[in-house]
C-alpha cells in the first residue's frame, strides 16, 4: 500500500508519470482504509510497519532493514500473517489495474497530441511499409491472405478468480472516470464506488476452495470476448480500413482490403486440448462449442434489438430496396403500426431467426422472446447476407450514415465470429494415437502388435490403410476406455462442424511428433471417423505436428520434407490451399536445454522449415506455443515477430496466449485492442519489409548465426549439467521452490505433471518456470548464458571476440530480442529473496553447492550482458518498466518473505497431517497469487 496512513494530494508536475503515481497513491491508500475498517487499526500498524521496512530494505538497502523485516514477519500471528499476505497481495492487482490505465493515458495523449505513429500501430507499419515501396496492391493481397491468430489456452498458472477479474474490471473502469472532467459531486460519487469496489474485494474469496473444472476454464476465458474481442476486433479492422486509404490516397482500391477474408480470428485449446488433461473429451468439446455459440449469438441477439430500436426509418420518408422489403415481408412481426417500417419489421424477422439458431445450437436461456417463430440459420452465411440486405438498402436510400454505428459493426463480427466464436483445435500426445492404433489393428487383425513395427514398417502400413475403402473399426468390438474416448472426441469432432460451420474445428495438433508415422496415424484415425474422405482428397482437420524438445527441432524439417513427399499428403496439402501448418513448442524445448539453446534451436528449426516449404512449393504457416515467461517464449509480441527469421512469417501466424497473460493483455477493452493491433503491425511489416540477405549482409549474418551456433552448445551442457546430471538438483528443486505449494493449488483442470514421479523431465514445463518465478530466480530464462560467452570470449582475441557480440546486439534483431527478454528476467530477478527460499533446503551441503552455482552463474549473466549492450542498470531502454518494478517490488518483498515463512511452518507439519494448520496452506497459496500478481508474466 502507499501511504496507508494519509491521503495526500499530488500538486500538477511535469513528471510524466504523475497520474501513475497519483493513481497508486489513491488506491493504496483506499486499500488502507478498508483495512483499518475491516481488521482493525493494530494490523493495519502491522501492514504499514512491514510496508516502510521493505521499502527502507529494498530502496536504500539497508542491512538493518533486511534483519528488522525478517523479526517482523517472523513473530506474525496466524491471523495477522493472512491479513498481511492479503494486503500485499491485493495492492499487487491494484498496482497493475493503475499501471494499465497509465498505458492508456499515455497512449491517448500521443494520440490527442497529434504525434507521429507509435511503433508496434497499423499506421507506424504502413508508413514504414511505404516508404520502403511496397504498393497498395501487395498491402491489398496481404489483407486477403493473412490469417493471425491469437489461441486462448488454459494452464495451471492461471492464479485468477472470475470473480476477481470483474471486481477488478469495475475498479479500472471507476479509476478511468477519474481522467474525465468530472463534477465534484461526481468526483465524491466516484471515490465512494471505488472505496465500495475495494472493499467488495477485500471481503472475496481470492482463492478456489476447489479444483477448477474445464467448463470453468471455459467460461472464464469466455469472459474476455464479452470484455474485449466482440467489440474491439471489428473496430480494430475499421481502423486498418482508414489507416490503409490515408497512407495510399491515390489508389482507388487502396481504401480498404477489399475482400472477404477475416484476417484476425480467435482460436482456443480449452474443452479441446486433451493432451496430459484426463478431464478433456467428447462432452468438453461439445460443451465448449455450445458456450461458445451461446456468447457470440447473446451479442447477436442485444445488436440487432438495439438495432431495432435505431432504424426507424419510415417508407413514407424514403425508399427501401425490393430485397429489403421481402425480408420485412417475411417476419413474423405482424403489427399495423409497423406497416412502414420495413427495416424494424426485418430486424424482428433477423431477431427471430437467431433466437431458433440459438436454441437449435445448445442456448437455453434467451432473456427476450422474439414476437413470433422463425426457421433458423441454416449457417452464419445466411445470416451475413440478411445484414447485407439491410446495409445495401440503406446505402442505395440516403442512410450511408447510419450503417457504420452498428450495422457494420455486427456485419464484421458475423465475418470474424460465425455462429463458433473461436476455432476450437484438438490436441493430443502422439503416443495414445499410436496405443488407439495398435488396438484397432489388432482388433481388425490387421497386425497383432503395431507398436513393435519400424518406423518403416508403420508407414507402409499406415499408407496401405489409408487407401483401403474399409475401416478398422467394428460397432460389436469392445474397446478399450481409452480408444473408445479418442474416437468419440473425432465424432464430436465431425458433428460440431455440421453444427457451428466448418471453421468451429479445422485443427488437430500431435504433441511430441518425432517421426511422420505420428502425422499419418491422425490422418487414419480421422479417416475411421469420417473427418477424412481419401477419394474426395478431403481432410476435415488440418494434421499439425508440435515439435517440442531439442531433438524435435531437430529432426523437424526433415519430417515435414519427408511428410510432404507422400503423394496423399501432396493431394490433402493441394486442397489446404496449398498451405500446411506447424507447431514449435517453447515451454519443453527450454525446460529440455535452456534459454539461449531452446531459442536457437527454435530459429534454425524456422529457416530449416522455410527451404523445405520452399523447395516443395508449400505455404508454411507457424504456429507459436508461447507462455507467459521468457523461458517459455514470452515477451513482447510484437519484437518477437520482427525478429522471426526471414520468411517465417508471410501473412500467416497463429500464437498462443496462456494462463494469467490473458487477463493481462485482454481484460481491459482498450489494453487488450492495442494488444490486437500489435499483432496485425508486427506481421504485417515482418511479412512486406524488404530483407537485405544479400552479399556482406548474408556474409556477417552467416558468421553471426555460426557463433550463435557455438554459443547455444556451450549454453546447453551448462543448463544439461546444473539441471539434468547434477546430484542432488530435483531435490534442490522440490525444496528450495513452492512446487509442491502450486500442484495443490486450484488452479487449473490439468495436473501439474504428466505423471506421477518426482522427475524433472516428467513434470509439466509450466509449473516448473512458474515455481523459480515465485522463488524469484527465474533460472529458465538466463542459465547458461554468462558461462557460454565466457568459455567462448576466452578461446580466442577477447576485445576482438566482444566487438563481434556487441555488433550482433546492434544489427541481429534475432540476438537483440534474446537479450531484451534475458534483461527484464534479471531485472525481476532477486538473489537476495532467492537464497531465502534456498533455506527452505534442509541438506547444508546440497543447499550451498547449488546455491553458490546459481549464484556464480548469475553474477556472470550480469557482467556478460552489461558487457554486450553496454547498460549497467536492468531495463535501461525500457524506463517505464524499470520504473514499475522499482516501484512495486517493495511491496512483493514481503510477499516473498511471508511465503517462505509459511512454508517452513506447513512442511515442518507435513509428516503429522492432523496437525497441519489449514491456514497457514491458505496463506501460502494466496502469496502465491500475490507474487504472481506482482511479476505479471510469469506462467
């Protein structure tokens, strides 16, 4: 909290930043009241004192500070221990909500200044895009090809409650009224809503009593397209319109992409994603699609009623097209005193008609009954072309002006959301396929044991099969629970694309693809399910490998060369568009070999895949499995696609937003439409900008990407060495991070490990960058770096050595992201706090022999670093950030003291289970969400 005890006003300065601070210091101190009122003023002094040592601590690094905090937090009473860790935890998600209302401000004043575009805007891209020649035309077509797809996906990082989030949407909205001119009535009326919101948070439960369900998983990520996507995706391809016919006024065709393609679409994983989740099947995807539906038609439903009530415009006044008037013909609605209102008498037919699509869809509650009964939407195309009769009449008939309010607004959504909302991908390990198969073969007696064949011997089998007219499946054959859910889910599959449209499930994505025989068992799989046609040469869902680890990587382009040879694949891949589909996975191949390793891997993977695509005349469109923390892909959007190699972007990208990162970026309306636009700029200039990859260039990036080369084989045997063959490391883990804390918390439908053991390679890659982001260590995302270039500046002329590093920082986009992700993952990171919970290790000698080793690494990333880019303090191009953590780490501090506390109390007790204090777990748990709060990505 900032300053607890006193309100104070903010006299105006020049700082910038002042709003920010002024927001902080207002919503601390409304947090404070509401702790004196609900606590009581002894713990309200405890929080205050705690809160000024941990500054004084933090600040002025004041050793005195550090023992005095330590004796405050230890003396704590249970009572007082959750009351302290709520407070800090609940100032976390407050600092967040002002941190994001300043993002806000501070864009609509460059924006209300009249500045020129900001980088990461649509506007910013077009300029650059024409500046280097690139004409309208190569704009236009790029529009009618792309596809960017943001994919929500659940993960056991996910530390928020919905109910949560909507108090904190509601204290965000209340904060932005605060900007506007308000009377001071309504200033006074604004304070107490906000003092009211904060304390409807404090008196709510932060945490799940239990365990979340997929279908809460659903609705929770349900509630960002009522927040953000319904409205702010159409209006953000509005805005792409104008930005591309003012920076090409000349062309007559250049004033909006001109086409039907709905080049941004949401995609999502959750109720379809059953890869190490037993909780997703047939019913989840089902369910999924029928939420879903009931979202997007509810937002139908309230546009056109809102509609309805807008156009009412009168034939008496002005004229309506003939089309028109045969869709008011139709409906229902009956009423003489509507007679000359065909655009109302049309929109209560439209009203109609979606109300009988929604029910016929799965919706079961409409809150307004339509006048009278209408057949439903055979699909959404039937429902675009109603709205278009509508826009056509009033554009033929002097109401130009009144189709871009609403009208056009609806009309883009039904482009973009159809009746599915989001395109629902299935995913699942290639080893169930390969177990479904073996039984399925056997049954059939078509080979008694598939799994002992060759890879070899399983393709040949495979293909046979494939060009067989008959299936392996039998209705009398008993099978197994496991190959009984699998084919169910492929016949929920076919379904709910005859239901929703074809776009509600076009992919299917195989974790852990090591071979081609794991692509064609899905292509079998799909063709005993009806999903494939061989004779039509028609494939439902699209087979998407997901290459994890190293050796994934590795063996990639060589699998796709090999998958796109077969002449089958060849025909199916022809009626794809000539386009197909991969996945890379950065949460295992970093947890497999480390930061810099996993990210090179990844980008020679991307150039290996491009020639291949290339030399085949294929389309490749990536897939990026990214999380929230750097070690797991995270980072900045935006730089992360400017520095995709050459030729890995072309207008096709899919990328995946995870766990608390969701609530991030697309929680409020204006953060998360940025966020969009973001995404649009920054695969609109990878794909168009000229690449000069030619003479001295080519040569220096060549040399560059050799040393890289070097680097990541150092980097890997210092990250295998510490993490994979380093005695006593798992135990280390498991003591000295809250792992064991998180796989008991509810946070997510999917287990934290893939199987029950305590082993590093069997535990998910989530949970494990999610715990040394609590210890606040961060390992995944810089371990290994400072020994690589060490080893490497050492073996040669060393001023010579880091001149070339220092010119690949400034001229390899690729090397530069790189750094910029390892620098703000040192500028979160503590070693202070981090030998803290390396005392919760009861082995002395383990605890200081690995300790020191991370340690020592550490303080050789640092100097390394500082050395390449030439700044000493964390985040020097990024001032705003280091600012925001200058600022909110004082208050996390405690947060991170409090939780190892707690943990030493709850495992001293977890040999005698009657004798654990349930609130001491809970304490435990809530720091958790604080600290996850505090570092914002770190899932």
């Amino acid at each position: 909290m900032v300053n607890l005890s006193a309100a104070q006003e903010t006299p105006p300065v020049l700082d910038k930043d002042a709003p920010l601070k002024e927001d902080i210091r207002l919503l601390g101190r409304l947090l404070g009241d509401v702790l004196r009122d609900q606590e009581g003023e002894a713990v309200f002094d405890v929080v205050e004192t705690i809160r000024q040592t941990a500054v004084r601590f933090r600040r002025e690094d004041d050793a005195q500070a550090g023992q005095d905090l330590t004796a405050l937090l230890h003396k704590l009473t249970r009572e007082q221990t959750i009351s302290v860790v709520r407070a800090f935890s609940y100032f976390s998600h407050l600092a967040n909500i002002a941190e994001d209302q300043h993002h806000i401000r501070r864009r609509r004043a460059h924006l209300l200044a009249g500045s020129a575009p900001q980088q990461g805007s649509v506007s910013f891209a077009l300029s650059k895009l024409k500046a280097a020649g690139v004409g309208s035309d190569t704009v236009r077509t790029f529009f009618g090809d792309a596809l960017i797809a943001p994919v929500l996906t659940a993960h056991p990082t996910e530390v928020q409650r919905k109910s949560i989030l909507d108090a904190e949407h509601d204290i965000a909205r209340l904060l932005a009224e605060r900007d506007l001119p308000l009377t001071p009535r309504e200033r006074v009326a604004n304070m107490a809503l906000l003092h009211a919101r904060i304390a409807t948070l404090w008196q709510t439960r932060m945490l799940r009593y239990s365990k979340l369900t997929v279908a809460d998983e659903i609705d929770n990520a349900l509630s960002y397209y009522r927040i953000t996507f319904l409205r702010e995706l159409p209006g953000l391809y509005d805005d792409i319109e104008e930005e591309i016919a003012a920076h090409y006024p000349d062309d007559a065709d250049g004033a909006a992409p001109h086409n039907d393609n709905s080049y941004v679409q949401m995609g999502s994983w959750i109720g379809g994603d059953r890869d190490g989740n037993p909780n997703v099947n047939a019913g989840t995807m089902q369910h999924a699609l029928v939420r879903q539906a009931t979202t997007i038609l509810d937002f139908y439903l309230d546009e056109v009623h809102a509609l309805g009530a807008e156009l009412s415009i009168s034939t008496l006044m002005v004229g309506a097209s003939p089309a028109l008037q045969a869709l008011a013909d139709a409906s229902p609605d009956q009423s003489p005193h509507r007679s000359d209102e065909p655009y109302r008498r049309a929109l209560i037919g439209i009203y109609a008609r979606l109300a009988a699509t929604a029910r016929s869809l799965g919706a079961t509650n409409i809150l307004r009954k339509e006048v009278g009964h209408a057949a439903p939407y055979l699909d959404a195309t039937e429902f675009c072309t109603d709205l278009q009769v509508l826009a056509d009449s009033l554009r033929a008939h002097h109401g130009q002006l009144l189709v871009k309010p609403r009208l056009a607004t609806v009309q883009r959504a039904a482009a973009i959301f159809g009746f599915h909302l989001a395109s629902l991908d299935m995913r699942q390990t290639s080893d169930v396929h390969e177990r479904v198969l073996a039984e399925l073969f056997a049954g059939a007696g078509v080979e008694a044991d598939y799994t002992k064949l060759t890879e070899e011997q399983k393709v040949q089998l495979l293909l046979a099969e494939l060009a067989q007219p008959r299936l392996l499946y039998s209705p009398y054959a008993e099978l197994s629970e496991e190959t009984a859910s699998e084919l169910a889910i492929l016949r929920a599959a076919k379904d709910i694309r005859q239901r929703y449209g074809k776009r509600a499930i076009r992919n299917y994505i195989i974790s852990h693809t090591e071979t081609v025989s794991d692509l064609l068992e899905v292509l079998l799989l799909q063709k005993e399910t009806g999903l494939l046609r061989p004779r039509e040469k028609q494939l439902d869902a699209m087979v998407i490998p997901l290459f994890e680890t190293i050796p994934d990587l590795q063996r990639a382009a060589g699998i796709m060369n090999e998958w796109m040879a077969l002449p089958l694949v060849k025909e199916l891949i022809a009626h794809q568009g000539q386009l197909q589909e991969v996945m890379l996975g950065y949460s295992d191949s970093n947890k497999d070999g480390g930061f810099l390793t996993s990210n090179w891997e990844l980008y020679k993977a991307e150039i290996h895949l491009v020639k291949v695509f290339a030399d085949a005349g294929v389309k490749l469109r990536l897939f990026h499995g990214r999380g929230g923390t750097v070690g797991r892909g995270g980072g900045p959007s935006y730089e992360a696609i400017l520095a995709q190699p050459p030729g890995t972007v072309n207008g096709q990208i899919r990328l995946t937003e995870q766990g608390e990162i969701i609530a991030s970026k697309f929680s409020n309306a204006e953060i998360g439409r940025r966020n969009l636009e973001l995404l649009v700029a920054a695969t609109l200039e990878a794909s168009l900008m000229p690449h000069a990859a030619e003479g001295a260039k080519a040569k220096q990036l060549a040399g560059f990407e050799a040393i890289m080369a070097d680097l990541s084989e150092r980097a890997y045997k210092a990250y295998r060495n510490l993490v994979y063959e380093t005695p006593g490391f798992t135990d280390y883990f498991f003591s000295a991070t809250p792992i064991a804390e998180i796989a008991e918390l509810n946070l997510g439908s999917r287990p934290a490990s893939r199987k029950s053991t305590k082993r590093i390679e069997d535990l998910r890659a989530i949970p494990w960058g999610f715990s040394w982001g609590q210890c606040r260590l961060l390992l995944p995302g810089w371990y290994g770096f400072g020994s690589a270039i060490t080893q490497w500046i050492e073996e040669g002329n060393r001023d010579e050595k880091i001149a070339t590093l220092q010119a690949m920082f400034k001229e390899w986009p690729f090397f530069a992201t790189l750094l910029s992700n390892m620098d703000m993952v040192l500028a979160k990171t503590d070693l202070a706090i981090a030998s803290r919970y390396a005392g919760l290790v009861a082995d002395v000698e383990l605890r200081e022999r690995i300790f020191k080793r991370i340690s020592a690494e550490h303080g050789t990333t640092l100097r390394c670093l500082e050395m390449i880019t030439g700044a000493h303090e964390r985040l020097a191009g990024n001032p705003l950030l280091a600012r925001s953590i200058q600022n909110r780490f004082a208050y996390l501090d405690p947060l991170n003291h409090l939780q190892v506390e707690l943990i030493h109390r709850h495992r001293a007790l977890s040999g005698e289970p009657d004798k654990v204090d349930e609130r001491v777990h809970r304490g435990i748990h809530l720091s958790i969400n604080g600290v996850a709060a505090g570092l914002r990505n770190t899932g």
